[in-house]
C-alpha cells in the first residue's frame, strides 16, 4: 500500500480495504474497481448495451423497453471526483485517472462553453458593449482583472455561475453511469464549489449576504444528487500553487488570487470539504509535488472497498437499496436537465442587491435579447448578412465557434 502526503504529514490511505472483508464470523466477497487490463475478456457480455441518452435522452415511456438499468451496473459503476487547489493538475490528473481505469472523463467547468449559445450562435459577453458597464457579464476574466473585487461583490454572481455550470455537469456524470454503466472521473466537482464560495467570503469578495443566498442555493439544488463514491484531492505547498498560477496567461494578473486567498482555498479543502466527503465517501489524498507512479495510484483504487461501509452507515448511502424501479426513476430524474433545472427556481436574492437582477438591469438584458443576433439560428440571418440564395436552399454559412482567451 502506498504512502501519500495527508494535511502535511505522510499516512496510509484512509480507508483502503482488501478485495475480502470480515464482518462478524463471517467473510463478505467485496467487488472494487478493476482496471482494464485486470478483467476477465467476457466481463461485459451479459450487460445490456449502453443506453444512448445524448441523443434520446430517457423517459418513462423509454423505460417500458429499456428497464434494466440495475443490470448495466457493476464494480467499476463509480463516480470519482478530482479535487484541490488552483494548479494542481486536476484535468491532466483526471484525464489519466480516467484512461487507466476505463472510465468516461467529463471535464470541469469551461464558461466559454457555458455561455456561448449554440441555438443562436452568439456569445452575450461580446454584446457587452449594449450594455452600461455596471451590468455586463462579471466573468472570470473580469475577476481576474478586478483590483477591488471586495468593493462591490459582484464574484458573488460568478461563483453561482460556476455552481450552476459544475450542477449540469455532475449531472452528466449520473446519467451517464445510470444510462450506460460505465464510471466516470470528473474533476472540479459541484462538491467542491463550496470551497471556493466560503474562500470568497473570507475575502471579502463575496457580500455576506451574498454568500448566505449562494448557501441556500447550493443546499437547495444539491439535496437529490447522489455523492461521488471516491473523491481524489490533489494537495500541494502554496508557493507550488503560485508558481503554477504564473504560467497561466489569465490568472496570472489577478491581485485577488493572492496568498491569503490561496491559503483559505486550502484551509477550506482540507478542514471542511474532505472531512465532510469522508461521511459519504472515500478519499484518497496525493502530493502532486512529490507523484506517485500510476502504477501505484491504480492500486490504491483497486484496493479499496466502494460498495459498503457496515461501520458507517452514510457511506455510499446514495447508492444502495435501490431496485431495478428506483434506479429507473433516477436514471429517469438525473437525464432530464429540464426537470432537474426546476431545483434552480428559487426566490430572488433581495438580501444581496449585487446578486439582485433589477427593472433597470433587466430593460438592457431586453435590449440585448431583442437585437439581431438572436433572431434567427446561426446562417439564417439576413440583418446579419447571410445570403438570401444559401437560406432558401437551407445551406446556411456558419462561421466555426471561436474559443476567448
């Protein structure tokens, strides 16, 4: 068993089991994950296909043919979740985790992906200019190069963005296991936004009252979601963390992103979130200054036990008890990112003016929605150009999507 680096000192894993358990006089066959290279060449012969949800999504007229959910499921049926501090390698990390074990790897938040809109083409923040400064999109670029971000408490509205962003991802991940059996690795997890709101806070950059309607959102959109079986958390020295963040070409100018800030990020991981994920959860914890081989890392996984914890109850909870009905439910409830977005219809922030989307405000996001781009999809336009001759024989120029720095 290797020894990791946990809160800076070196330990054991902690709660690594071996691939056989002893309860009582008895002894209890656990099933953990097995990497590729380790499974028998007929494993996934009597498992119904992979349920193709991205294109038909899955509703309870679909699971009248397709209600076998609880046969697709199996040891390598996991959610792991890649955690830590700015720069430490979580995607890279993820990514390998993810190839080793043959998981399906989702990445984190991308905003420019969140917000560019695909039916229309279009990106809001490059119609910022329609709009007074005090209302244009608070990105994380904006953040970056905010030198008074404690003034005004508009990161406040940015971290509810990246909750809402990391919520629809980590829904992917549900359904994707429920509707295909295969586990995933995500990193930067909705479990960990917390994290980062509590660090604003203690920054000041975050309105106390703003992080009282971030607190009450995030309990109230998190309440159905189903814990990751493992969470991996990255830890690594402060001044490896501002070295990292040197080499980014964006946060690298951020006055916010200071030691005070970086230290309360590691505070909040490791004396809130992994004590609090160690009630549901496994946790492994690595230095990223000092690598384990991968060799080592997959037998970490393999070794531990992700099925059931008859010495704490609340661990895996989420997962167990269920039938072939409620797994059909859930896998049901967590494809549906329609249903799943009504858990986002909340009161509005009045306590936290910042946060609060004013008549004033909403008049220009009206001015902004009614202009042209948004009219028509992306080649259908003729106010923006597009041919007359190419929409009529429904063969509209689309320009491909550009990434923002």
């Amino acid at each position: 068993m290797s020894l990791l680096r946990n809160f800076g000192k070196v330990c054991k894993i902690s709660g690594a089991v071996s691939s056989t358990k002893k309860i009582g006089p008895c002894l209890m066959q656990v099933a953990n994950i097995t990497a590729p290279h380790h499974q028998k060449p007929d494993a996934a012969k009597d498992k119904p296909k992979p349920w193709p949800y991205e294109k038909r999504g899955f509703n309870t007229a679909y699971s009248i043919i397709d209600a076998k959910t609880e046969d697709r499921l199996d040891e390598n049926s996991r959610i792991i979740t890649v955690e830590g501090n700015m720069g430490v390698g979580k995607t890279k990390f993820a990514k390998q985790l993810a190839d080793h074990l043959g998981f399906k790897y989702i990445s984190g938040v991308d905003l420019n992906e969140y917000y560019f809109n695909e039916t229309h083409g279009v990106d809001p923040r490059d119609l910022g200019f329609m709009m007074p400064s005090q209302y244009q999109i608070y990105d994380l670029a904006k953040f970056c190069n905010d030198t008074e971000p404690e003034k005004h408490g508009k990161a406040g509205r940015l971290q509810l963005t990246f909750l809402n962003s990391r919520y629809f991802k980590y829904l992917e991940c549900l359904a994707h296991l429920l509707n295909t059996g295969q586990g995933v690795v995500v990193d930067s997890s909705v479990w960990s936004d917390m994290v980062f709101a509590r660090s604003l806070r203690d920054c000041n950059y975050i309105t106390k009252q703003g992080f009282k309607y971030y607190n009450f959102t995030s309990k109230n959109v998190m309440c159905e979601l189903f814990k990751p079986h493992l969470v991996v958390y990255l830890d690594a020295s402060t001044q490896y963390i501002q070295n990292q963040i040197k080499k980014m070409p964006l946060e690298s100018k951020a006055k916010a992103l200071n030691t005070k800030f970086l230290d309360r990020l590691e505070h909040n991981f490791k004396n809130n979130f992994l004590p609090q994920m160690r009630k549901n959860s496994e946790v492994l914890v690595y230095d990223v200054e000092n690598p384990e081989d991968w060799e080592i890392v997959i037998e970490d996984v393999e070794q531990l036990n992700l099925e059931e914890d008859h010495e704490n109850e609340e661990k895996f909870k989420d997962w167990l008890g269920h039938n072939d009905d409620a797994w059909c439910f859930y896998r049901t409830k967590f494809t549906s990112k329609r249903h799943m977005d009504t858990y986002w219809s909340l009161p509005m922030p009045y306590d936290a003016p910042e946060l609060f989307v004013g008549e004033d405000e909403t008049g220009h996001l009206r001015n902004v929605m009614n202009s042209p781009v948004y009219r028509y999809r992306p080649g259908y336009n003729m106010e923006m150009g597009d041919s007359v001759l190419n929409i009529l024989l429904d063969r509209p120029n689309v320009k491909p999507k550009e990434s923002k720095a």
